[in-house]
C-alpha cells in the first residue's frame, strides 16, 4: 500500500516538474525561431561569443523569414567611433533561388550583393549584407521573403563556395577603441547554437525521468 502512495506522489511530482517547466519557457504563440552565435574571430581569441544571429519566421509578414543579428557587446573591445556591425554574411540551401530583391534591410544605407568573401580566413558566402563606417549597428535587422517552401533552417547551413570555412555566418564589426589586441576592427564567424534554455532541460530530464518510471511500472 506504501508503495502505491509512493509511487502517485512521484506521478504528481513529475507532472509538476513538466508543468512547471512548460511554464517557464512558454512563449506566446508564435513563429519558430532558432539562434547561432558567432564565436570566431581573426582579431580576437576564439570560443568567445560575440554575436548572435535569430532566424524566426516572420509574425507580421506570412511567409517571410526574419533575421536579427545583434552584438554582444560586453564580449567585444571597448567601442569607439562609430562602432558596430559594418558587413553580414550568410547562406542558402541548394534550390532556395535568393537575390537582392528577396531581401529588405530595416537599416538604411546598406546594400546587398552575393558570391562575396568575408575575409578572415572565413572564406565565401552566396550573400553579403554590407554597411559603411556611418551605418554601422549593434542590431541589424532583415527580412526575407517571396521565396516558395524556404524554412528558418534553409539558412542555417555552410557554404558550397571555394573558399569555404564551413561557418553558417560571417561579421565584419568595426569601431573598437584602442584595447588589449591592438585591433580596431575584427572579422567574425560561427555556428554555435545557442545553449538550451535550463528551462527545457529541466521539461526534457522531467520527461525523460516520466518514461523511466512508466517502464519501470
């Protein structure tokens, strides 16, 4: 009889974990969005996180892809005059047919072009995003759209251009002041996916734990 309480109490805890863990990482109904961070760098040591790229798909425009590339600027040299991100390079999956007309920048004063090398060792990418000294920023924000059965994931992949680092995403970011690296200006890649919320690993162990005790049972 012990045993049976035991194992409700157990039942109720589990369920309380999950609940409490769908709680916490809740978000209102929305788009699929994933995250990579840009962890590279020709100018600063790597393995740090510099910048973080997140592909949703659009709330607002039904079909489009959003992209929000933003500094993590605690991780980079002190900014000096007008520091930010002056260059974005990303890619496209085989049969997704992209060109400048598909994409709209939010940002003013910045220019699309494709084939381009990022430099730094990084190699080639299929698109450029690039700025000038005066529209540098520490958020770029753009979209992509009219493009048929393309997903957040149709840009989350590494070059097939010669050079090629493997990297999904490329940076240019520029405007550092004078710092331990001497560098004024770094080039930047990666492809890291950003960690998983404790949150979900807390939902995943709790799930997990449910399925041991269901066998177990």
């Amino acid at each position: 009889m012990e045993i049976c309480v035991i194992g409700k109490r157990t039942r109720v805890t589990l369920l309380s974990i999950i609940t409490t863990a769908v709680c916490l990482i809740a978000v209102p109904a929305s788009a699929a969005s994933v995250s990579y961070l840009l962890d590279q760098s020709n100018a600063l040591p790597d393995d740090v996180d510099y910048a973080q790229v997140t592909i949703s798909d659009s709330d607002t425009n039904e079909g489009d892809i959003d992209f929000t590339v933003e500094l993590i600027v605690n991780a980079l040299p002190e900014a000096g005059g007008n520091f930010g991100l002056q260059s974005f390079y990303l890619n496209a999956e085989e049969g997704v047919e992209i060109s400048a007309d598909n994409i709209s920048i939010a940002t003013s004063g910045w220019k699309i072009n494709d084939d381009r090398n990022a430099g730094g060792a990084f190699g080639k990418f299929d698109l450029a995003l690039a700025g000038t000294g005066n529209s540098r920023v520490e958020v770029l924000m753009f979209s992509i759209g009219g493009i048929d059965n393309d997903t957040i994931y149709s840009y989350a992949v590494g070059s097939t251009l010669n050079p090629s680092s493997g990297e999904f995403f490329a940076a240019h970011i520029a405007g550092f002041s004078s710092g331990p690296y001497g560098a004024s200006s770094g080039k930047f890649a990666g492809s890291s996916p950003v960690p998983v919320p404790p949150a979900a690993v807390l939902l995943l162990s709790a799930l997990g734990a449910l399925g041991w005790r269901r066998r177990a049972s």
